[in-house]
C-alpha cells in the first residue's frame, strides 16, 4: 500500500464489495487493502492487512457491523469507520446506533448500480475515505502520499435530478488538494464592513458536512446545560436520516434536540436539525419566530444548505446571531456567513488540525469570513461564553 490510504471494505455483497472496490481503486490516494464478506472475517484480517479506515455493512451473517463495532471497541481499535447504510427506517436507526458505538460517518448504498445515484455516493464516500483515513494516518505517524491530481479522471453526471449544474471536476479537485495538504491555504481576504457591533445573542447557527455526526455528537454533549440561545444545525444527511439523527443527539445532549418541522417556534433551550433534502429558514411572525422547510432548488450543490441557514439568520436576527462553520468538503456556508458576519454578528469556524475536512471552514476563512478559528475540543465552551456574553 505504502503511503496511500489502506481500505478495507467488510459486505456480504460480492457486487457491492466490487463496486465500492472500483471506487476506491479509481481514486488517487486510495488502495484497496482487502475485502471481507462479515465483520469476523474482518477483525481476522486487521492485523495483517493493517488498514487506515474501513467501510462496514451493517447487516451481515455470522458478524453483522454492530456486532463487529462492539469487538472492535473491546479490542481497542481506532482505525475509523464509515457505515454503509440502507435508506429504509430499520436502516436510519442501525446506522445511528453504528454511530453511538464509535464509527465516524455514513453513506446511503447506492439504490441501482447503472444510476446516476452512482456518482453521488462515490463522491461522497472517496472524500470521507480521503478526510477520515488522512487525519488517522497522520495521528498514527504515517506519511501520505503525494498525489498527482492532473492524471484524475473524475466522472460524473452532467446535472443532477433537479436539474442544477453538478460541481465541476476542477472545484472538486480543489477542494481534495485543500483537504490533504497538498498546497498552503490562502492568506484571508480582507473581512467585509461591519454594518454594527455584535448585541445580545439571540440564535446560533451551524453549518457542517463530511465529519459532521461526529463532531456533532462530542459538541452537543458538551454544551452548558444552561444555554439559552436557540440553536438551528444544517448537517449535509439524505432524507430518512436526520430525524433519527437527532433523537441520537438527543440522548447525549443536555439540551433538547429535535428535526425541524414546518412552524416549528424558536426557543431557548432547543437544537433544530434541518431535515435531509429540505432547505431550512426562519420567518419571524408576530409573536415568534419558526421554523419554514422549503423544496427550493440546491444552493451550494446541497439541501439543506449552510448557506441557506446563514443567509436566514442573518437577515432574521442581524447582530443577534452567530454563525459557525465546521468539517465539510465544498464551500456549503463559507459565502453567507459573511452576511452574519457583515449584519454585526459573530462567526466561528472550525480549525484545520480537529477538522476531518478542512473544506467549509477553510474556504469561509480564506474569504475573510471567519473571526475565530477553534478546534473542535473548546468549540462548545467557545460557543457557549460568546452566547451568554462573556466574550
């Protein structure tokens, strides 16, 4: 393997350990390390193979993922796991157990191999394979290898479903450059002007992707029980996901965690996870402010968009908001925080070392966009002094 990222690739499916295997060969940077067709075929061939990251299944004979994900935290495995998951019900709530007993993320299987469906889930998974097997590979003191990115050939659909122009081959490429260290990040431009000073905070918003439900998970247990500012989270998840996502958080949060519903009331003490293919914005009405979920086209190649939230929020709640950019691949978010930021708000972004995936944070602080860079350990008591104003 030598210094490229060793996959090991654990399904019952010859046709998905095949085809997942086409994904990770096809990728620069990324080898396939072995397959196994159940979780104790795989813990056998760990030590031999010694991967950087792994993709599970979750249902499988003899050692199905959950089960593996429990020897492998009795064992005391770190190498990171991405679930691949199914998109019906009883799939949402493995997975999110899957995530609870220790794996990094997850990506929907693809619902027909000659879709187009295809291509979106090899993006994501190559950049989630590519970020999480990076930052393990670093932390176990192994190089990387460098990669020349003109020989890749990235295929992909013309449009998506919508109709929407995919991203292009060449802002993809960037952003996999950025991501592994492959050039230095840009000096900040220069940050907008500040229409007014920060006042009292009144709503936090956060916008994150590839890295998120974990980070998300470390953050939400770690926020002060007492906060009182209303907190709204756009977390790039497909549809079916997110409502059992949230119930996960909210087991481990001491605030109360909810998806967000059509008039759902902001109010103290609450987080609201957009849902999965619904941009999430906020109406003030007479008496309140809601929630408003919307089928409006793709911003920033997703929906929900960070960009939509920020873009909300600042126009809502002006100086009384705060932004916060974390983990993502793209630039989702890195444009409106700016907004937030203009409006008089105060805008936090992720740092590069505790990011998986220094893409939304880094772009939004490279456009000047960002006040404080924190990594992810202090994120919560940053958040949580910058909301009840102690600066």
């Amino acid at each position: 393997m030598a210094d490229e990222i060793g996959v090991l690739i654990v399904d019952d499916s010859a046709l998905m350990r095949n085809l997942i295997g086409k994904m990770v060969e096809s990728t620069p940077g990324l080898v396939v390390a072995e397959k196994a067709m159940n979780g104790l075929f795989a813990l056998r061939k760990i030590p031999r193979v010694n991967p950087d990251i792994i993709v599970l299944d979750l249902e499988m004979p003899e050692m199905n993922g959950i089960e593996f994900l429990k020897e492998r935290k009795k064992l005391g495995i770190e190498i990171p796991v991405i679930i691949l998951s199914a998109l019906a019900r009883r799939g949402a709530e493995l997975t999110m157990e899957a995530l609870a007993l220790g794996a990094s993320d997850f990506i929907h299987k693809p619902s027909d191999v000659g879709s187009d469906d295809i291509y979106t889930v090899k993006n994501a998974l190559t950049s989630m394979l590519l970020g999480y097997g990076s930052k393990y590979r670093r932390s176990a003191g192994k190089k990387l290898i460098s990669i020349d990115y003109t020989q890749y050939e990235f295929k992909k659909p013309e449009f998506t479903h919508d109709s929407t122009p995919s991203p292009s081959a060449d802002t993809f490429l960037n952003h996999i450059r950025s991501n592994l260290g492959v050039f230095p990040p840009k000096i900040p431009a220069k940050p907008p002007n500040r229409l007014r000073k920060p006042g009292k905070m009144e709503i936090i918003a956060i916008g994150i992707s590839t890295g998120g439900p974990d980070a998300l998970r470390f953050l939400c247990s770690r926020l002060d029980p007492d906060l009182s500012v209303p907190i709204v989270v756009v977390q790039h998840m497909p549809p079916g996901f997110t409502n059992e996502f949230a119930k996960s958080l909210n087991r481990v949060c001491p605030l109360e965690v909810k998806e967000a519903e059509e008039g759902d009331i902001i109010k103290s003490g609450r987080i609201l996870i957009a849902q999965g293919n619904k941009h999430l914005e906020l109406e003030r009405k007479a008496l309140s402010v809601i929630a408003h979920l919307s089928d409006a086209p793709l911003v920033s190649g997703h929906r929900p968009s960070a960009d939509v939230i920020f873009a909300s929020v600042a126009k809502v709640y002006g100086n009384q908001a705060m932004g916060v950019i974390m983990t993502g691949m793209g630039r989702d978010g890195a444009e409106q925080l700016g907004t937030i930021y203009q409006e008089g708000g105060i805008t936090l972004g992720q740092d590069e070392a505790s990011a998986v995936v220094y893409g939304m944070p880094r772009v939004a602080f490279e456009l000047g966009h960002v006040m404080e860079q924190v990594p992810l350990e202090n994120m919560a008591q940053r958040i949580c002094s910058l909301a009840k104003g102690q600066g």
